[in-house]
C-alpha cells in the first residue's frame, strides 16, 4: 500500500518537527481516532457535490420512530420521493414502505452505513435514532451503545463524505443546576439520566467536529413532541401523545407523571418545519452549532381538561411512574419564555383541537373555533433569538403579544 505508507511517512515528519513559529505545511489527513477509518481528506469515495441549485440526497436514520416518517414526508415534498431515503432495523408498515424509499441501516455497523451514504450519494443526514429517557434508564448499556457508539459512526461517515449532519438534542441536556425561564443556549447543562448525557456528547462531539474537520453539524435541542400520527417512542412526554390514542381506541387514559408537572412541548409539524429551516440556512448565518426551541408549556392537567371539552367521555386517572416523574422534574419548565406564555395558552388550544381534527374525533372542531393553524401562524418557530446572527423576528421581552394574528 504505497499510498499509506506516503501518508504515514508524511505525518511521522509532521509530529517530529520542532515546535517553533516557522511555517510547517499541513498534511490534509483526517485521522478519527486509531483506527481503519483513517483517510485522506483529498480522497476519492464515489459522492458527488451538489451545486446549491440541486436538491439534496437525505438519508433519515431512525426513521420509523416519532419523527422520521413525517420529516420523511416533509423533505419528499420538498426535494423529490426518490431523493429522500427513510431507514431503520424494524419492518416498516405498508403505507409507509410504499410511500418512498426504505433502507435497512443500523447504525451500530459502520461498514453497513457507510455503503449505504457511498452508494446513495447521500448528502444530508439526519440522525434519529436512539434510546430516549425512560427507556434509556430502563437498559444504560443498550442506550449507551446506541446514543454514543452509533453517533460515532455517524459523525466519522458524516465527516468522511462532507455530509450536512442534523443530530436533535433534547430539553433533557438540561439538569437541576440548570437555569431555567428562559434557558440560554449555553449554560451549565450536567443531565442526570444517559439520554441527557448522551445528548449532550452529542452536541459537544458535534461541535468539535465542526471546529477540527469542517463537519456542516447543525442541532436543535427539542422539547416533547405532539402527534396524532405516530406511537410514543419511550421518552419522558410520551403522555401527551398517549393521551389522543387512548382517547380513540378505549376512553380511558392512565397518566404516569403527576397532574401538575410542567413541561415545554411542541406540535410535531412545527417541529419538522423548525428542522428544515436549520437545515436550509445558510452556514455563514449560524452563530452556534446548537440552539433551543420553544413553543408551549402545559401540564398532564391541563391537557386532559382541554381535550375533555371535546370528548367529555374520556377517564382520565394518575399512576405514578417514580423513575419518569423524576426524569420530568429534571425538566420542568425548561425554555419557556416568559413574554411568550399568553401566546403559548391560545397555541396550547389549537393544537389540542388540531391533534383531535387529524384523529377524526372532533372533524370540524378548528374550522368552527376558526383557530389559526399552527404550523402557518404559531409562535413556536420563534427560535432562540440568538440563533442567526439576523434575528428570525423582532422580539420584545417588554410587552406581552396580543391575540392578535397569533
């Protein structure tokens, strides 16, 4: 292997010149640790590179769990069916499997994912796949290998083939010495459970990535998500998706977190559409590599009083589960901007009458409130405000939004 042995000899020659101020030619070498990964930045992987006036090639890990299928749906709108690939280690049901590309991938065998961003061309990546809080603290190592190791793999592919990378974070990154209303991007975060942990190796090995090897990474840290499409996936809010479910198939709901704990959520088209936006800005606009997002705040409660109002029926009752209800106190309140909670009330409204409209349960209930949609008009795509170096919108801390085109 000539080839190995020039790079070798090269970067041997590097490490033993002195440590002076004179010039030293840079050998253009990507080492990722010591291991068979190693490569020539320069070097030839079968990809191509996209003019901005192409569509991308999207590789969704994960896919079939909370998100991937409607972010799947989202960018196939946007970018073409067959540019859009939707992966997982799980069958995926037919409409999904007929709906546009699908792919075996896990992400725990390198070689395996690897083939599959060579021999797609693939361009972006977004990386879905891993063991959220309850389950995660249910089995450490599983979620340790799939949270850490499988983002490994992820990041060192991704940085080998030039790829925009988009890995969610969650409001979970956060812990008790955390400061909380609002939350800024950067403070102290100290997590107590492996997906908190997990998350934030992930923003950090992200970050240095982008800092050491160019890598295009962009992440959001995602409050609980709402849906009436998809199953809840294991984490901490998983109630809150729970709750419409068991309100269609038996009318009855058992809640395991206590009726007054509070927690930052976010209707899931918001969510997908917020995803896209940071995937599309432009490099040269992004201050950091990860930013909150905010939308509502509302607790198990209250959410079960609003959605009782159009299915009087529904029994509600509370169990307690002790290992989620400590995981949500850790998370309690987390980027709720203060200025924006008599917007978040009415949002909290309309997306529990959109999430019964999308479950047939209440068919005309939004057309005969007349409620915005909020996926056109709500506030929950109000990034952080330091997310671009030009603010997404005019914010004012000072004076409270009124009713008003909300």
């Amino acid at each position: 292997m000539p080839i190995v042995r020039n790079v070798s000899r090269a970067v041997s020659q590097l490490l033993q010149s002195p440590a002076c101020g004179c010039g030293v030619s840079i050998v253009p070498v990507r080492c990722i640790g010591i291991s068979p990964r190693q490569v020539a930045s320069d070097a030839s992987f079968h990809s191509v590179s996209f003019s901005e006036s192409d569509h991308p090639r999207v590789l969704i890990t994960g896919g079939l769990g909370q998100l991937g299928v409607g972010l799947a749906k989202l960018l196939r709108k946007r970018f073409g069916k067959n540019n859009v690939i939707l992966s997982d280690i799980r069958k995926p049901a037919d409409h999904v499997f007929y709906s546009g590309p699908f792919i075996y991938s896990d992400i725990l065998d390198y070689k395996n994912l690897r083939e599959i961003v060579v021999n797609n061309r693939i361009t972006w990546l977004f990386h879905y796949s891993a063991l959220l809080s309850a389950v995660g603290e249910a089995n450490v190592p599983l979620a340790r290998a799939v949270n850490i190791t499988g983002l490994h793999n992820v990041l060192d592919i991704a940085a080998e083939h030039n790829l925009r990378l988009f890995v969610p974070s969650t409001i979970g990154a956060f812990g008790p010495t955390s400061p909380r209303d609002p939350t800024p991007d950067l403070c102290i975060q100290r997590p107590r459970t492996i997906y908190g942990v997990s998350k934030v190796h992930a923003e950090l090995m992200g970050e240095y990535y982008h800092y050491r090897y160019g890598l295009d990474f962009r992440c959001l840290r995602y409050p609980g998500i709402i849906s009436a499409d998809s199953q809840p996936g294991g984490g901490t809010t998983d109630y809150a998706v729970q709750i419409f479910h068991d309100a269609i198939k038996t009318g009855k709901f058992e809640c395991n977190l206590k009726p007054d704990t509070r927690l930052p959520m976010m209707y899931i088209d918001d969510c997908l559409k917020a995803t896209l936006e940071v995937m599309e800005a432009p490099a040269e606009a992004l201050s950091m590599r990860t930013y909150n997002i905010s939308a509502m705040s509302f607790t198990p409660e209250e959410l079960a009083q609003e959605v009782q109002k159009h299915v009087p029926e529904l029994q509600v009752t509370y169990n307690v589960d002790t290992v989620r209800q400590a995981i949500a106190v850790l998370k309690t309140c987390f980027i709720m901007f203060t200025f924006l909670k008599k917007a978040s009330l009415k949002m909290f409204t309309t997306v529990v009458a959109l999430v019964l409209f999308k479950c047939n349960i209440w068919p005309n209930g939004p057309a005969k409130l007349g409620l915005f949609i909020p996926s056109k008009n709500s506030l929950t795509l109000v990034l952080s405000s330091s997310m671009l170096k030009q603010e997404c919108l005019p914010l004012n801390c000072d004076t409270d939004p009124s009713d008003e085109g909300l």
